[in-house]
C-alpha cells in the first residue's frame, strides 16, 4: 500500500466545483415582477439578495410553465418513471408531481424497475403510504401502454431506467424532466426543468408548492406524509442538510410547517439488515487506500441487496485520512439471469466532482453514453456486462471473472487516483 500526500496530479484534473449561475447572464434579465402573494414567502427569505431572487425568479418562471403544460394535458394518463433504484429524493418528488397533476384530472403511475433496497427507502414507502410501484422489464410486457398519454422523469433523466427503452419504443411521448443532475443529453420533452445547481429535486418540488401548484393543508393527511417524504428526500440528498444550500434551506424551512417529524424520525430508525451488514464487512476487509481515497471491491451480491453499495461507501469515508470512497461488486438477479457491476462514490473532498471523476474514470460505452455520473459529494456507476452475464454455476468460473472485473475496475481508478504509477497494488 502506498501512501502519498502529494495528489497535485489528481487536482490538474478537469473538476470543477457545483457550477454557478452564469451572472452575465441573469444580470441582464429584469428580476420577474408579477408574482402572486404566496410566491414571495418563503423562497427568498427577508432580505430577498440578488441569489435568492435568481433562484426565486426562475422558480416562478418554471412553475408557470408547468401549469400551463399540466392545464394542456388534462384529463390524461401518465406514467413517471424513476431510476431502477430510487431514492427517497425522487420517491417524494415524484408523489407530489403525482399530488400536483391530480388536481387537473391527470392520472399518474409512478414506476421503477428496479427495487427499493435501502431499509429507509423501504420504511418510507410503507410507512408514508407513497404510491411507486415496482414494474419489471419483464411484467411490462402485460401492461397495456396504450392508456399513457406521456411519460414523465423526476430525478432522472432517463440514462437510469431500464423502462425508457421500452417506454419510447412504444411511442409513448416524453412531457416533463424534472432533475438535479448535470444535463446528461439531448432530451425532447414539452417541459424541461433541470437545475444541477440545485442540491435536491425535492427542493424544486417543494419551490413549485410554494408557488402555488399545490396548496399544502396540515389537516390532509396525505400531504403530511408527502411533506414528511420530501424534508427526508431533501435531506437524504444533502447529507442531512449538511451540503444544503440558501434554496434548500428555505424549501426545508417550508415544509417543517407541514411536515411529520415522528414519522420521519421512525423512517430514519430504520436498522439495516444483516445482509448489507455482511456487504459492508466485505468493503472493510477488501479496501485499499492510496492517497486518500478508499477502494474496494465487495464481490458478488443479490439485486436486493443493491444498496449496500452505497452504505459501505457511506461507512468508508468515515475512515481517517480518507477523503473519497469507491465501493463496487456484481450485482446478479437470479430471475433475470442479469449481472451488472455497480459502484458508488462518496467524497468528502470539496474540489472532487464525483461527475467529472466518474466519467474520466470509466469513459463511455460504444453509443457515447457514460457510464455513470454524480452530483455533490456521490456518484454512481453501472457497467453491464453483455456476453459475460450469468451462468456462474461453477464457482471457479466466477471466481476469476469477479477477480477480472475486480482488476479492470481498480485499474481505472488508480490511474486518477495515483497517476504516475498505472499498476494494480495487491495487498
Ligand atoms: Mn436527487
């Protein structure tokens, strides 16, 4: 193992911090004027400074236009898709696009295709009530589409859902992206709302019930509830409004009006299963550490236990001198017969972009899409395994494909982690 203080080489690198709002650009719009009575409170705070009011202009800006894009559709059926894991930040904000859309008449599906494998995760969807149901690629086929009028993405934009493919080869139309994340392509939809400057889709949700597209009433027990899943989602994704900025502050301080602090403290008392516990075990054993980041490789694990990943990373940068962790492993769906190599990365470092590092690190497949990407402080990755996938009967066999997968892996990291020395360090 090595050791190395010096990680100038790793800081050349292309990472840029949350990009900002280009101020040339927003200096020469007049700040909007015609806003209703509601909008003004809350978003901006008292002093309303010139940020503030950016951030509160757009939002007004954007509201309107989903109210025209809903009023457009109403009386219509459609289905919002997650990404195949989704996080309590896209669960809540795809409930209150479902709460918005119902006062026109819209009915709303909320989808993923994958599983719900973060105890909280589970918690919040059981205890809240929340309305996302679990389509397979392989029960879509006994779904009739032809109901849907458009789909809709929250939190996502598509490059994490195995349900698109199949959703637009049918033709049914995109209408609405709503996302944090770094624009990750050309999309064509009637409304686009993407603000990676923003820390959670649930800030921007939240935004919209201040502006007026939900009227959120104490005495209705579901908007409690989803209020309750958008203060968890919003601080989920700003690990525990630690990296929260002005925006979600004030979106946390609206919803604490509303919002469930029971519930949610018995969402997050959620205790982790014995399986993930193993996983982490695994991540402990098997990393290594090299100039401040923390790599390591868990193996093989079930499709449920996906989320393990993430919380073995979670643990691993809690470790001294740490400041990045890499945590990955084959996840394998027996049903499916389908492997996927799935990685997580959480950084404490504030120049790292987990964006930038992802993409650098692992480049693109053959059809120019990334393999993965992030946001502040987290990243994820999932490389498919084609030809590869399954057929791991004979231990031997997937012994030395995980240890082939294992090496590829640790080699793309270590030439961003430890430039200068392009080798596999065996401990
Ligand atoms: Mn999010």
């Amino acid at each position: 193992m090595q050791f190395n203080s010096s990680i100038t080489e790793f800081e050349s690198l292309p990472l840029i911090l949350n990009p900002t709002i280009d101020e040339a650009e927003f200096d020469n719009k007049p700040v909007e004027v015609p806003l209703s009575k509601q909008s003004i409170v809350g978003l901006t705070g008292e002093s309303g400074n010139s940020v503030g009011q950016r951030c509160h202009s757009l939002a007004h800006q954007k509201s309107e236009e989903l109210r025209q894009m809903f009023l457009a559709h109403r009386h219509e059926r459609h289905l919002v898709i997650l990404q195949d894991f989704p996080d309590p930040d896209a669960l809540s904000a795809a409930w209150a696009y479902q709460l918005i859309a119902q006062q026109y008449d819209i009915k709303c599906d909320i989808i993923y295709a994958g599983t719900l494998s973060h105890q909280e995760n589970i918690a919040l969807v059981k205890l809240t009530g929340l309305p996302a149901q679990r389509w397979t690629l392989q029960n879509l086929k006994s779904k009739d589409l032809s109901s849907y009028q458009g789909f809709v993405l929250i939190d996502n934009q598509g490059t994490t859902s195995g349900l698109v493919p199949m959703v637009q080869h049918v033709g049914i139309p995109l209408l609405v992206v709503i996302d944090h994340h770094n624009l990750q392509g050309d999309l064509k939809s009637e409304f686009v709302d993407i603000r990676p400057d923003v820390r959670a889709t649930a800030t921007i949700f939240t935004q919209y019930l201040q502006m007026g597209l939900l009227n959120l009433d104490s005495s209705i027990n579901q908007h409690v509830k989803c209020a309750t899943a958008l203060m968890h989602g919003l601080r989920s994704d700003t690990n525990r409004l630690m990296q929260a900025q002005e925006e979600d502050f004030m979106a946390a301080a609206y919803l604490s009006k509303f919002y469930d602090a029971q519930l949610l403290n018995a969402v997050l008392q959620a205790n982790r299963s014995k399986r993930v516990m193993d996983v982490i075990e695994r991540s402990l054993k098997n990393r290594i550490v090299q100039n401040n980041f923390s790599i390591a490789g868990v193996g093989y694990l079930r499709y449920d236990d996906r989320d393990a990943i993430p919380q073995a990373a979670d643990f691993l940068v809690t470790e001294e001198n740490v400041h990045t962790a890499v945590v990955y492993g084959i996840v394998h769906d027996e049903d499916d017969e389908l492997e996927v190599v799935i990685g997580s990365l959480r950084t404490s470092k504030l120049t790292l972009d987990p964006d930038e590092f992802i993409k650098e690190a692992f480049g693109q497949d053959s059809s120019g899409r990334f393999f993965g990407g992030g946001r502040t402080s987290a990243g994820g990755f999932e490389i498919p395994m084609g030809f590869l996938s399954g057929s791991n009967e004979n231990s031997a066999y997937a012994k030395m494909k995980w240890e082939v997968f294992d090496a590829q892996i640790k080699q793309k990291l270590l030439r961003l982690v430890s430039p200068k020395d392009n080798l596999i360090q065996s401990e």
